[in-house]
C-alpha cells in the first residue's frame, strides 16, 4: 500500500463552526492560501449551500487557490451537489464531499430512514456527484458508532457507485485509539473494493483522543487525515493538523509515512488563524502554545544548556518559530512594507495594502519597535474590517476607582457623523453602551478576551469580542496600543458583523 499521508484541512468548514469562529471571504481566502503555500493537499473551503457567505467563500477560494484540491461539503441531495458545483466550477481540482448519517441514533432520530433506504441515497448522491467531477468523497455520519457490518456495506456500495475517498467520521469524539485502529482494521478486511478509494479519518476530539485516534488509522490503513489548524471545530474541536504532523514526523520509526507538508508553515498558520478567529491558543498547547519551546525550570535548563537534546525532541525552528525580530521602523517606506508583507505570506489588494500601510504608519509613531506578530494583527483588523461599516472616529473615558466611568462616543458611516455618552460598569462596558445607543442595536457582549501581540509595555493589545443578539455569536476583532479603544473597536467590529449577515440572511 502507498505510505503517503493526504492532508485535507477542513479549518475553513468545521473549523469555522466552532461557537463565534465565523470568518469572512477575505480572510478565508488568506487562510487558504497560506494553506496552499505549507502544501496541504485537499482544502474544505465550506458548505456551499449552508448560506451565502459559504457560497461566496467557496467560490473565492476555488478561483484564487491553485495547485490543491478544492473541497466543498454537501448533503445527500441533488440540490446541495449543484450548488457546490457551482461554487467549485473554477477550481483547478475540485472536490465533492458527499455525507449521510448511518448510526442507528441518527437514523432513528434524525433521518427516520430505513437502512435499505440510506444505502440507496448515499449511492444515488455518490452517482450524481460523480457526473460532474470524479473527485467525489463520501462520509457516513458518525460511522464511529455505526454497527461495523452496516458501515461496510455503505462503504462497499459507495465506492461501487463511485467514491474515490470514503471519511470514516467520528463525529462525535467517541472512539479510542485502540477501538478505532479495529474499526478501520475491520473494514480492510471486510470491503471487496476497499483498495480502489482512499480510506479518510475524521476525529472529534471530545475525549481529547482525536490526534492518537486519527495516529492509530493511519496504521491500520487510512491514508487521509482530517485536521484543522489548533485543532478548532465543533465543540472540543477536531484533530489539530500540527499535533498530528509532529507527532508522525518526530516519531517516524513508528510513524513511517510519507507526509509533504512544510513544518516550518506550521507556527505563522497558527499565529493567522488564532488571530482571525479570536481563537487564542492556550500557553501550553502541544507544539505552537507559547509554554511549548520554554525550558524554564532550572534542572530542564541546565540539561537544555549542555545539549538541547536532553529535553528537547524536535527545535522551534521545525515549525516556524523565530526569534521575535524587529522588523520594520517609522522611516520604512511602502516597498519595503509590501516586500515584508509578502515574506509574511499575504497577498493584499492595492486598497488593503494601503490601508494597513496606513495602520502601520501610525503604529510605529506610537510604538518604537514593530514585529511580525504586531503587524499580522494589522493585516488581521484590516480583513476583518467591514466594509461600509461603522468607524470609531473620537473616543473619550472618564474613569477613575470612585467615580462611575463615563464614555462619549463619535462614530461615523457613509461620511456622517453620530455621537452619544453612556455610564458604564467600567470603562469597556461604558464604551459598548454608548456603541449599542447610537446604533439602536440589541446585543450582549458574551465573551471577551485581551491578549498582548509582543511583550513590553508598549505591546500591541488585542482584542476580541463575541456577541450576540440571540440568534447570532459573532467575533469581533480590533488591535490598538490602547486597549480601551481596542476594545471598543472590537466591539463595534462585531456589531458590524452582525448587521451585515443579519443582511446577507434576509437576502437567503
Ligand atoms: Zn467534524
């Protein structure tokens, strides 16, 4: 059997379903194409017809990302194929990824389908798929908790019909190493035509097993495996693509398998995608936490001086992680701005590279010294920007230990103007108040979280923000060297956010 190890990164689809991880196009287009450059093979750009946003996503990506397939996610039904045909219609390899659940739980709650009747729909989608491209992936909905003779013969029939890869999800982050190494053992042994697909894994990672279970697949046969970036998705999220890389490449005499991706992609494509999500990534995460390189306690350090082998089993450098250099200065004229953007990875528009030329030219008047990571969250504010949206134009706080904090507030939009004042529980809680009066919007803030980009006292703050009115979470993020005012920009990022897919739904 071929060792090689296909990468399908699916951060852009399940990834973004994580509570409050909603992205725009924009900033999905610059995730992908940083996932093209460290060479995952398969990118899930979305769900098509979920809405559109996902649409228009898909599509971008599908346009603009060359050299790896382009994968978008459909129901079992012929309207969800044609609509993610049609998103896919550009790409230069596009792929259908075909589901439906086959567990008794979701098919005696969810689908009410007989089995006879899954099978048949699973093969009638596969086939209508199949007319369009031949790319096509099929995956039976929590096929982890499927009885194993059903899952064989769904996984039979549908690579009779003509599925090139079959996912055999676990849903649900049910499974153990041990279980499921049997599970895809079982099916090698009990699929005729097995050797005719590719076998793909798919792990939750409630039980925060998705990494050892999507590791034991791979040994038991499977030869693509499903990830996101920091492991984020549904709930405790996916298998995260770097721990799962690492894991195989640092243990390669257990591991021994082909696997095509630039390791050193994997800490800027983290640092991107936690900054855009307002995902932070907890310190002492396997492989791009900040804790993850640190050797701190002094008998590890004395050991780490003489030989950094004695504690050390793979280097910073493997996986991106750079001294933090001073990059660029106040006297730093565009060129050079544009040339170190480009090293960064990030291709922007003329009207984006203006504006984050802008950003960077008033940062550097605040704050002497300007990093990557300092302008990463430029570029990451200026995605995030909606277009035609709100701008804080003036802000103003009093507070103070025994006084109640006061905000004033000017915004504008389209060229005018609007101003309000609001008490507050603090000063950030002020700020909102005066943002929610002058806009007439009804929204809690239900989350928020401030991190510093670089150390030292004149770091960049970050913010990000989630709120909701209800039926909506949606993330807002905003970077300044003053946090009140990064607050109060994060907050309105969101409430931009929020009007504008409020809009794009009633378009739906
Ligand atoms: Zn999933």
């Amino acid at each position: 059997m071929d060792n090689r190890i296909i990468i399908f990164d699916t951060t852009l689809r399940d990834g973004e379903q994580s509570p409050g991880a909603s992205m725009n196009t924009e900033e999905k287009l610059q995730i992908a194409k940083h996932l093209a450059r460290m060479k995952v093979d398969v990118i899930e750009a979305g769900f098509p017809i979920a809405s559109q946003g996902d649409f228009e996503a898909v599509t971008a990506v599908a346009e603009t990302v060359k050299g790896v397939t382009i994968c978008g996610l459909c129901r079992s039904l012929n309207k969800d194929i044609d609509r993610a045909v049609e998103a896919l219609k550009n790409a230069e390899k596009p792929r259908l990824h075909v589901f439906l659940a086959t567990s008794k739980i979701h098919l005696e709650y969810k689908l009410k389908m007989a089995e006879d009747k899954i099978l048949e729909t699973a093969v009638n989608a596969v086939k209508y798929a199949k007319s369009f491209y031949n790319d096509v992936e099929f995956s039976p909905e929590d096929a982890s908790r499927t009885e194993p003779s059903f899952l064989a013969k769904v996984t039979e029939a549908v690579i009779d019909a003509g599925a090139t890869t079959v996912n055999i999800p676990d849903t649900v982050g049910y499974t153990t190493p041990e279980e499921f190494y049997n599970l895809i053992t079982y099916l090698y042994k009990n699929v005729k035509n097995i050797n005719q697909a590719v076998i793909s894994v798919h792990c939750h990672n409630d039980l925060g097993l998705a990494v050892a279970n999507s590791l034991a697949a791979i040994r038991a046969g499977a030869r693509q495996v499903e990830c996101t970036v920091n492991g984020i998705g549904e709930r405790a999220g996916n298998c995260a693509m770097e721990e799962f890389i690492m894991a195989a490449k640092t243990r390669k005499d257990i591991y021994d398998y082909q696997i095509d991706l630039d390791t050193t992609k994997i800490y800027p494509i983290s640092t991107l995608v936690s900054k855009i999500t307002g995902i932070f990534v907890q310190r002492n995460k396997a492989i791009v936490g900040q804790n993850a390189f640190a050797h701190e306690a002094g008998i590890h350090q004395h050991g780490y001086l003489a030989n950094k082998e004695t504690y050390e089993i793979m280097t910073p450098e493997s996986v991106g992680i750079k001294e933090a250099t001073l990059v660029l200065g106040k006297h730093s004229g565009r060129h050079a701005f544009q040339k170190h953007m480009e090293d960064l990875g990030f291709s922007l528009t003329e009207e984006k590279l203006n504006a984050t030329f802008k950003a960077f030219k008033d940062l550097a008047d605040k704050k002497k010294e300007v990093y990557d990571d300092d302008l990463i969250s430029l570029i990451e504010t200026e995605l995030g920007t909606v277009a035609g949206g709100y701008e804080i134009e003036n802000i103003q706080i009093q507070t103070g230990n025994n006084i109640r904090p006061v905000a004033c507030v000017k915004i504008k939009k389209d060229g005018e103007f609007f101003e309000d004042a609001s008490i507050g529980d603090g000063p950030v809680d002020a700020a909102c108040q005066a943002i929610k009066r002058i806009i007439g919007i009804d929204c809690n803030l239900e989350d928020y979280r401030l991190h510093s980009s670089t150390s030292g006292m004149d770091a960049i703050g970050e913010v990000s923000t989630i709120i909701t009115d209800g039926k909506y979470h949606i993330t807002g993020k905003a970077s300044d060297t003053d946090v009140i005012i990064a607050s109060a920009k994060s907050f309105l990022n969101a409430v931009n956010r929020l009007i504008n897919i409020k809009e794009q739904n009633k378009k739906d």
